[in-house]
C-alpha cells in the first residue's frame, strides 16, 4: 500500500510539473540534444522534495539503470512510431493512419506510466534505506530550510544534466545534437526547476 500512495504522489508532482506553461517544450529539447529521460527528472525533483538532499550522481546512474531496457525496448519504439505517422508511410498521414497515432500516443503515455510507477517504487526502496533518525533529520532539515527549495531542485537538476550529458558524449549517440551553447540544457533545466518548486510551495 505504501508504494501505491509513493506511486501516486510521484505521479500527480509529474504531472503537475509537466502540465505547467511551457515545461513539456523544455523537456523536449531537453530529450532531443541530451537524450535525457524526463521522467528521471521528474523523478530526482521528486526525490530531492521527498529527501529534503539532492540525489547524488550513483543514485541518478541507479535509477536510470534500473528502467533502460524498458525505455529502450518499450517507450522509445511507441515514440518512433508515433513520431512517424505524423508524416507518413502512406497512405499516412490521413484520417485512419491519424487515428492509429493516437491509440500509439495513448499507448506511449501508458509506457511511460510504467516507467513512472517503477521509478517510484525505486525512491521507495531508497528511502526505507534511510534510518528513522537520519529521517528525522531529513524532515527537520527540510522544514528548517524551505527558503532553499529551488537551490535543492537546482543542484538535482545540474546532477542528472551532466549524468546524460556525459551519457551522449561518451557514446556519441547525438552527435550534432549536443548544443553549441553548454548553458542551454542548464536553462531548460532550470525552467523544469521553477515549476517543480511552484508545485513544492503549493503541495507543502
């Protein structure tokens, strides 16, 4: 029961943070230079709120490892697909082939819930790690320094930039992708951060 309730709190902060105006483009960009995987930001935003520390890079390798296959496998074939149809083969783009990329798109985002609700069960486990006095300490941390929200989701979100950016470089997989700007996934980092910090200040 215990992880439902971490699933679904994972869930509804995802959600509040993409759905906020103009962070589903920033993700993207995101995604398309870096090949990083929103929904491990989301996640380590999550985790850095429910911690009261940002998650260090181990943790961040951790949880991307342990939902690689399943987005390599799963989520990123739909996504091809459904990127695919949005131009062709004939007879695509036409009503009927438009109707099948939204059943492929429903299936993506079903994907991805998958992905989500393991990645919560991982905080969960990560968690219950913790002592109940390290706990303690966290919350009473936490609550002492809730000025320092957006520093906390910042340094999260600078760790699991570099994780993919280290990722795409060490195995060229984005080549020309990579900005020229090294800033620039930093500032569509941030943006992600300011709206995780707006849900913060209105779920605390």
């Amino acid at each position: 029961m215990r992880d439902e309730h971490a699933n679904a709190d994972h869930w509804r902060f995802s959600l509040a943070v993409y759905r906020q105006e103009g962070v589903a483009a920033h993700c993207l960009e995101l995604q398309r230079r870096l090949g990083l995987d929103v929904n491990v930001l989301l996640l380590m935003l999550w985790a850095a709120r429910l911690w009261g520390v940002a998650p260090d890079v181990a943790q961040i390798a951790h949880a991307d490892e342990t939902i690689r296959a399943w987005r390599d496998e799963v989520v990123h074939p739909l996504r091809q697909l459904r990127t695919r149809l949005k131009s062709g083969p004939p007879p695509a783009p036409d009503p009927q082939t438009t109707a099948l990329r939204e059943g492929v798109k429903q299936l993506e985002l079903d994907a991805e819930r998958v992905q989500q609700d393991r990645l919560a069960q991982w905080v969960a486990a990560q968690t219950a790690t913790q002592t109940g006095q390290r706990a303690s300490e966290t919350e009473e941390r936490r609550a002492v320094e809730s000025d320092a929200c957006v520093a906390l989701l910042e340094q999260t979100a600078v760790r699991v930039v570099a994780f993919y950016e280290a990722q795409a470089t060490t195995a060229s997989v984005q080549g020309d992708a990579l900005p020229n700007d090294p800033w620039l996934p930093l500032q569509h980092a941030h943006a992600v951060v300011m709206a995780a910090a707006r849900v913060r200040t209105r779920t605390s």
